[in-house]
C-alpha cells in the first residue's frame, strides 16, 4: 500500500485518453450522500478526461464502484457485486474495474487479494487521482492500489468539491463543509476511514454554492459528518496565518491587514463582528448560502445532538430559504447504551434540544437514525428507545440493525445481541416510526406544498414525484409534464406512512439548468 503524497492539480486535467473511440464510464455508489457527492467528482474527473457515460455495464469501459463500509451488508454488497463483474470482465477483459471509497480505504490491499481481477483500488483521501491511477494501470497493464493514509493538504485535494463535478440532477447539489469526524462513537468505522475532522473555508462553500446557482442549481444539501462542529479548526488555521506573520494573537488590527483571506476562511460576517465568538458558526454558513442568489431551498446533514446550537435554530428560523426539516441521530434511547456509545448526551437532553428545535422552527419535520441490538441491549434498554422514538414523534427514520466492524470500540464488548432479538426489535420500532410518521402525513392533509419535481413516479409514470420543504414524498398527476427542478403548489389530498398524494394547484418556478448530466447509479 502506498502511501505517498501527490499534489500535482495538473494532473487532473489529462487530454483525452488516446483513442478514437469514445470510452465509456459507469460510477455505481454504495452507502452515504457524502459517497453519491464524491461520485460524482469522480464522474467529473472521467469526463475531463474525455470519457462518456455508459448505460450499463454491458457497454462501460471502465467501471468504478464507489463503496461504503458502515455495515457489513456494505462489504457483502460489493464483493457480490465484484463476483457479478468479474463474469463481465471474463467475457470482456478491456474493462477497466475501479474500486473506490470507505471500504477500500478500511480494507487497503484486501480488496485486490480478495478480487484479483479488481484493475485499480483508491481510498477516500485521493478521490483526485483517480483519473492518473487509471492511466497508470492502463500504461502497465498492472493493477494499482494507492491508498493514503491520511488527508492532503492542498483544498481541492482535501474537498472533493473543488474537482470536476458532474452532477446527477442539475437542479440539486451536495455540498461538503466539512469531511472527517473527530468523534468515537464506539459502533462507527466513519473516523477511520474518513479521518479528522477538517472544515472547507467558508468562501470556497459560498463561492460553489453561487456557481451551483449559476448552473441553475436551485436546491443545496451541506454535508458534514458533525455539521455543528464546523469551523472549529478554521480558527485553527487563522491563527496559525497570524502566528506565521509574527503575530502571537488575533486582534483586530491583525484581522483588518488579513481581512481578504481571513473572510474567505472564515467568513466575512464573523471577521466583521470582531473576535469575541471563538470561531465562525455553522449558523454563518446557513445564512450566507441560503443568501445566494437563485437557492430555494438548503439542506444539511447531519448535525450531532451534543453539539446543535440555538443559533443553528434560529438560522433555520430566519433564513427563508433552509427547509423546515432537521435530521436529528438518536441512535437510542438508553442512557446506558448512549454512554456506552459515547455520544455525549442522554434522552433527557436530546429531547430538550428537540423540543427547542420544534419551539424555534415552526412546523419542523424531524427524521433520525436509530440502531438497535447494540452489544449489551437489554429489553430494558430497548424499552427506552421505543418510549424516546414515540416522544420524538419522527417523521421518519432510518433504524439499522448493529453490525460490528472490525477496529471499532464496540466490536470488542461483550454481550452481543441474538441477531433474531436485534431484527424483532427492529420490527417493533418500525411499528412505532410508522405511526408517528403515518400521523404526521395525515396532518398534511388539505395544505399546500410547495414541492420540488423529481420525475415521473417509478410505481405510476403517469403522476409525477417530488418532495415537500420537509422531504416528503409526493406523488400528483399532471396532465403535462414537467421537468425535474420545477417547482409547483400541490395540494394535499391523501396520505400514508410513506408518501403524500396531492393535485397540482399552481407552477411557482421553472427550472433553468442548461442540461441534465446523468452518472448511471444502476
Ligand atoms: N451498525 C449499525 N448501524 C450503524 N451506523 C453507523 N455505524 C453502524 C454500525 N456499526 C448507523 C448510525 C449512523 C448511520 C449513518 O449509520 O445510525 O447514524
Ligand atoms: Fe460516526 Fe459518531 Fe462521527 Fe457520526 S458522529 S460519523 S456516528 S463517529
């Protein structure tokens, strides 16, 4: 496994590779928004160096899996995937098979020993090279593995963002603020893999989110693994400017000479309020990108409980264009099992802070992730959460049975949970998300939405799907068709636990992207 650092942008922009014919890329993504967000980056690199999408893998040339590691149904997942390609591969041995992500960085030179055909394996730390690695393998004929074992320093090296994107949905972007994670949550493999937690300079979110809008993106999702801890090591960095320039501490005759750079790092609005907050807020971020001119709508996930601030609140509170909807991870609702997990808060208090969150955001629609059969999980234990997810009343939620992942705190506790005990309880608190969720929809009933158009429904082409400001799913019939990205008002007729039936009252917008770039997911 090498681990060198490669810091050549360059690089990045290969003339096409050399050939008449137009080679053909599939990008297939496991797992999180921050795996389809680095997708897509990895789609833009293959585009920028002259490839084309592939409709399957039948006709792709090269084809890159882009995996996921928090479960091991991931790791299951991907090698059945690799065992179906290799078949593919034995028929047509010029494709080219790329394996990226969270598992090949957890698992290194495993990948390659476990599936030898596997042509070239990259981590999460060097999404960059992709394109080079590919033409390193395809110079020699070798497969290539480069896994770096931590984070580069250059920005566009570090963000993903900041290399060429092609965008699964033009109206609709993820945007990372932040990448790693400096918690130890004791069942999540994420730190590892990902690495500590670096916030991207303020200015460089703002300035994509404003050539997104350009695009005519309308919609933004942040994406962070701890969205409320960001800026925290910008500060960090500022000082560390400051100290370079001989200067031991910021002050404001410091900041005034530094203003340029320490706004575009930090923001413009904290530099402005002088040095009396410790660092700028995620809350500066919320408002200075739901400002941006042509955004509808911002997303963010996720924020951690320990750590969601009221000025977060009153953000979403304020800033028209930040959607009613919080995505708040309870994981259980034991205190015991909490401690255990180290997450850094009891159900007492997450209820407080989503009551607080309920009380400053109006109509706010909660989701949340939830494992059970954590080791040690009593009936006691899973009682509590059961009575947690009912006071929380979720909109939805995303429940996962516990899987231990080697190199984990918890995969070395006892007690495990009898895989039948941690699925029936699943089942039970699924019965209790369902009602509340169920409720919840029920309660829309005779309100207009404003929904954002995502296509024709995959169950009824003849009605159109979309989602509401609090993510729900809604399906209309619509006597015309209308494009992805277009917003209209749709009144609510009917409702069930998992989506919102309404008619179409109105058009508010139309969407003003040029094109509509598809990354093959299939
Ligand atoms: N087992 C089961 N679920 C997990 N998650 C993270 N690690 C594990 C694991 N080892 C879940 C958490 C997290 C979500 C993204 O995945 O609920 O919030
Ligand atoms: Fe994993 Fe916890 Fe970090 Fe989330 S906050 S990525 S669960 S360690």
């Amino acid at each position: 496994m090498r681990c060198s650092v490669h810091s050549d942008f360059g690089a990045l922009f290969h003339r096409p590779y050399a050939s008449d014919v137009t080679k053909r890329y599939l990008v297939r993504t496991f797992g999180c928004q921050m795996n389809e967000h680095d997708s897509e980056r990895l789609a833009g690199l293959l585009e920028a160096d002259g490839y084309v999408p592939a409709t399957d893998t039948e006709d792709a040339d090269v084809v890159v899996l882009n995996t996921c590691c928090i479960r091991e149904n991931a790791d299951n997942k991907l090698y059945g995937t690799l065992g179906h390609l290799k078949s593919v591969k034995d028929r047509r041995p010029d494709m080219e098979i790329m394996v990226a992500g969270c598992l090949s960085q957890k698992d290194g030179d495993l990948v390659a020993q476990k599936a030898p055909y596997v042509d070239v394996v990259l981590g999460t730390h060097n999404v960059h090279r992709a394109v080079d690695l590919l033409h390193e393998h395809l110079a020699t004929g070798d497969s290539v593995t480069e896994i770096l074992s931590e984070t580069v320093a250059e920005d566009h090296e570090l963000f993903p963002s900041a290399l060429p994107v092609v965008r699964e949905s033009g109206h609709s972007a993820w945007v990372t603020i932040q990448i790693g994670c400096d918690n130890s949550c004791a069942f999540c493999i994420v730190p590892s893999v990902r690495g500590p937690e670096i916030s991207r300079a303020f200015g460089d979110v703002v300035a994509e989110v404003e050539r997104a809008a350009a695009d005519g993106v309308t919609q933004v999702t942040l994406l962070g693994q701890n969205v409320n801890s960001y800026g925290r090591d910008l500060t960090l960095r500022m000082k560390r400017g400051a100290d370079a320039d001989a200067t031991s501490h910021i002050d404001a005759a410091h900041l005034d000479a530094a203003h340029v750079d320490a706004a575009h790092l930090v923001g413009d609005a904290w530099v402005a309020e002088g040095t009396d907050r410790a660092r700028p807020l995620f809350a500066d971020l919320l408002r200075s990108v739901g400002e941006v001119e042509g955004i509808r709508r911002v997303r963010y996930t996720s924020p951690h409980p320990k750590d969601l601030r009221p000025e977060t609140i009153s953000a979403m509170a304020d800033v028209d264009t930040v959607c009613e909807h919080l995505h708040l991870p309870l994981q259980s609702g034991s205190d015991r099992i909490l401690a255990t997990m180290h997450r850094g808060y009891t159900a007492e208090r997450y209820l407080e802070r989503l009551a607080a969150a309920r009380a400053g955001v109006a109509d706010l629609a909660v989701t949340t992730d939830i494992i059970v059969g954590f080791p040690g999980e009593s009936d006691a234990d899973f009682a509590e959460t059961l009575e947690v997810a009912a006071e929380a009343r979720y909109d939805n939620a995303f429940t996962f049975v516990y899987s231990s992942r080697p190199g984990t705190e918890a995969a070395d506790l006892p007690d495990a949970v009898a895989h039948d005990v941690a699925v029936e309880r699943m089942m039970r608190l699924r019965t209790v998300v369902e009602r509340t969720s169920r409720l919840g929809h029920v309660a829309r009933i005779g309100h207009t939405e404003e929904v954002m158009v995502e296509g024709p429904s995959r169950r009824d082409p003849s009605r159109l799907s979309g989602r509401t400001r609090h993510n729900r799913l809604i399906h209309f019939p619509s006597d015309r068709p209308l494009r992805p990205g277009t917003y209209a008002h749709v009144l609510v007729t009917e409702a069930s636990t998992t989506n919102l039936i309404g008619e179409l009252v109105e058009i508010v917008a139309t969407p003003n992207h040029r094109r509509r770039i598809p990354v093959s997911l299939a």
